[in-house]
C-alpha cells in the first residue's frame, strides 16, 4: 500500500510515521520526500509505500491519524507483476469478459495491446496483469490461463525468475 | 581387449565407427585395445572377424551390411563387452530397450544415443546396477553438451532443484527465423524442411515430443521419477509473428523451453533477450538449477551424427578409464 502524509520541516518527524508501521509487523519498501511540493504550512508531503498485512491496514491508518496528517492512502499497491501474450481469438470471445476474470481486489489487468493481421486469424494480445503479492499474481495468472483453455486462446508465460 | 558390438548404423553409428578408426592410437593409450566384434542394422549385420572399414563402405554404397541378421539374436549369441546402441529413438522403447537389456543382463556396459530409454529408464538403472556394469546416455541429450556427466559427476554433491532447457534444435531454428524476419510459422517450416533441419514430417519436433522426451531422461538424471506421460506438453505451430513482434517490444524473445521442478512441461516461453535460453539457431541450452551455486548453464549444438558419436565415444572412454 501507499500512504501520502504530510510532516512539518523539522528533525524527528518521519519517526512518527515509521514507528506504528514498524509496530504492526509493517515492511517499508521506499519512501520519497516531496520536498518540492511544500504546502502553504510548510509541510512536506512523504509517500510511503509499504507492505502490511490486509487486516491491519484499517488500525494503521486510525493510528498515523492520531499523529501525522494523513493525504491519501491507496491501500492497493500493485507491487508484482507480469506479463503475458496470448495468441487466438481474441476480440471474438468476449476480451472485456477475459479481462474480468483477472480482476480481483489483489489483481488486475493493468495495459493489453491488441495486433490483429487479418479478420478470421488469430489475433496476439500482450497483457500485463499486475497485484498485490507474487500469490496473489500466480492465482490471477491461473485464472486466465483456465479462462483462455476454456475460449481455445493460448497462453504464452514468462520463465520463472532471472537466474542470469 | 574390449569387445565392442554397434548396433544401429545409420549417420551416428557410422560416425562413431569412424571416430574409433581414426583415433585407434591415442584411444588404446587411453582404454587399452579394442575391437568390434559386431556392426549391425535393422535387418543385416557383420561380425567376428571382419574389417570396419569395409562394413562402412558397404553400409554407405548399399545401404545394408554383408549378412541378414537380427541384432537380438546376435546379441544374445556373441562375446562383447560393451554395446554401442545408435538405433532410431521409439517412444514404446522398442528394439532398442530390447537390446540394451539383452546386453545388460549379459554383463554387458551399455553407451547408447537412443532416447528410447525414456520408456524403460529406472528398468535398464538398475538392471546395470545390479549385473555392475554402466548404462551411459550422455549422447541423448544435447549431442555432445556434457550434462549427464556434468549431473552425475561435477554435480553429484550438489543439490538441483530443477532445470530449464531449450532441447529441441529444429523447433529453436524456426523460432529464430520468426524472430528475425517476422515469417510466419508455416514459411519457416518449409524452409526448414527444404534445408534438411526439419523432417518432412516434422511433428516429432515441432510438438515438443522430442524436447519432452529429453527433458524426462534430464529430469530422471536429477532424481525425478518421470515419465513422458507426466510432461504439460505444446508445440509452436500455434506461433504468429505478431507474437514475437510483441514479446520484443518488452525485450522479450520466444522459445520452447522445457523445463522440470515441481512438475514437467514442454511449451513456449517468453525468455528475456540475452538470457541463457534466448539461444539462436540450431543451438541447444540447458540450464541447472542448484541449491549451492545458482544456475550453471551449458549450451552447445544439438545434433549431428559426429557431435553424437563424440559424446558415445566419451562415454566408452569413461567406462574404462575410471575402471583401470
């Protein structure tokens, strides 16, 4: 997830933040000051992104609030994700409803490009899934490649990992 | 004196013949002296005394050897110590499996090419095991690319997880020439075939049968118990250019790529340019997956009746060179 929070321009003012993230079994992936973007008061906005479980993110929010004041918080950070080309049929069997089927609340079909050479030939599509967990991503992949068998399109899918 | 009885004498049998002919000097340094007591095919033969040479020429002037014989029969008869097993791959195991056990139950080292030994893999383990002597496939697998020595020797106190591979160089071929040109599957194919790369019935290669089968001798090597049955398998007739055109533009290539770990499976990839496996051409790669050392890859070409012959004869070698 990320949380944009606003802190004043002084020593000690991030601790505040990372201490009920830290508390909560939080693991902070990056944080970027927006020192460019002061506001009026002189605070600086900070976006942190982080990982947490699911279920504490309602008792983080409730408990940054009490400290720092809270901009946005964006509870689903897309932190994997892959791609993956399919080759067939594409339009003629319902690409809004294959896309669907990927869409959950920890995934979704983030960019698909469509090539299609001639009417009546297999169409290719590129589509990047992104989610929330490498879980979360083996499921949703799993999911299109069941759709895809049932509508006759081939999957084609990345290797696993980059030993090189 | 090593006795040695070659069955199968088509290119990769005839190679390995004329590899010992022309390394008659060094190899006997190496393994003491030798001799082959038996050359057959599948319908004739020539054995006791008789010159290799001339079993080569007549083989490649008629297309037979001196004699109707059947092999089986032969083996179960003659004094050999080794047989050298270059028939054609069957996926039942056929008369290959066949003779291979005929001369592992007769105390017989066993060197052989044919990948048929994917159909009686553990079978034939331990049938040599237990009459002691060696059952070597080095050449079954990428040619002369040393992985099964490199599994069972270098890497026998490491722990593989799994491996990934590009086995099949026909299939790897057409790939490139999509890749490259942007041809459609069909063009590249009869190209292919016109070149002599693909068979003129190519099915064997291009729906991954041949990659599977590999990939099952592979995954036995690294303690798999595996059969061909086992292997997810999809060939690359399915393949646009529109696909790779795609797959580029995110620096990606295609290739069929097999691959065994927590199961088996034969299909196309999408593999990062400049990865072990986005190899071109004819080539062939195979990558280990170890515990201790990350992945170790090694590639080299995939085929060709010397490059086979090179690893059998490696093979023989290594039986006689560990035992001296």
């Amino acid at each position: 997830m990320t949380v944009v929070v606003e802190l004043e321009d002084k020593p000690g003012q991030l601790l505040r933040v990372l201490e009920p993230i830290s508390k909560l079994g939080g693991n902070i992936v990056g944080i970027v000051h927006q020192r460019g973007r002061k506001t009026p008061l002189n605070r600086v906005p900070v976006e942190i992104t982080l990982r947490i479980d699911a279920r504490r993110v309602g008792e983080l929010v409730e408990r940054l609030e009490e400290k720092v004041i809270v901009r946005s918080v964006d509870e689903v950070t897309m932190l994997e994700s892959t791609f993956l080309l399919l080759i067939g049929h594409i339009i003629h069997t319902d690409l809004s409803d294959t896309i669907t089927r990927v869409d959950s609340s920890d995934a979704e079909c983030v960019e698909i490009f469509v090539s299609m050479p001639r009417r009546s030939e297999a169409s290719t599509a590129l589509l990047t899934i992104a989610a929330r967990s490498k879980e979360a991503l083996s499921i949703a992949v799993a999911r299109l490649k069941e759709v895809c068998a049932r509508k006759g399109i081939e999957v084609i899918d990345p290797i696993d990992g980059d030993f090189v | 004196m090593i006795k040695i009885a070659i069955v199968g004498f088509g290119i990769v049998g005839r190679s390995f013949a004329e590899l010992l002919l022309r390394k008659r000097e060094t190899l006997a340094k190496r393994i003491g002296e030798f001799e082959v007591v038996l050359v057959a095919d599948s319908k004739s033969a020539m054995y006791g005394e008789f010159d290799l040479r001339e079993a080569i020429e007549i083989k490649k002037k008629s297309g037979r050897l001196k004699y109707d014989a059947k092999a089986v029969e032969l083996l179960q008869e003659l004094d050999y110590d080794v047989l050298v097993e270059c028939t054609p791959t069957r996926i039942d195991g056929g008369e290959g499996v066949e003779h291979m056990r005929i001369a592992l139950s007769s105390g017989a080292h066993v060197v052989t090419s044919n990948k048929s030994i994917v159909a009686a893999f553990r079978e034939l383990e331990e049938l040599a095991e237990k009459k002691g002597v060696r059952l070597m496939y080095e050449a079954t697998v990428g040619a002369a690319i040393p992985v099964i020595r490199t599994i069972r020797g270098y890497l026998s106190t490491f722990t593989i997880t799994g491996l990934a591979g590009v086995l099949n160089g026909t299939c790897n071929y057409i790939l490139t020439r999509m890749e490259d040109e942007g041809l459609s599957y069909e063009h590249v194919l009869r190209e292919a075939i016109e070149l002599g790369i693909a068979e003129a019935d190519p099915s064997y290669d291009v729906e991954g049968i041949d990659a599977a089968i590999k990939l099952v001798i592979l995954a036995n090597t690294i303690g798999i118990d595996a059969r061909f049955e086992d292997v997810e398998r999809r060939g690359i007739s399915f393949l646009t250019p529109e696909a790779f055109k795609a797959a580029s533009e995110k620096g990606y290539t295609i290739r069929l790529v097999a691959e065994a770990g927590d199961s088996l499976s034969v299909r196309p990839r999408l593999v990062r340019k400049g990865h072990p496996l986005a190899t071109r051409g004819t080539m062939n790669v195979i990558v280990l997956h170890t515990e201790e050392a990350g992945s170790i890859s090694l590639a080299g070409r995939g085929a060709g009746g010397v490059e086979t012959a090179s690893a059998m004869l490696s093979d023989l070698v290594a039986i006689y060179d560990s035992s001296r």
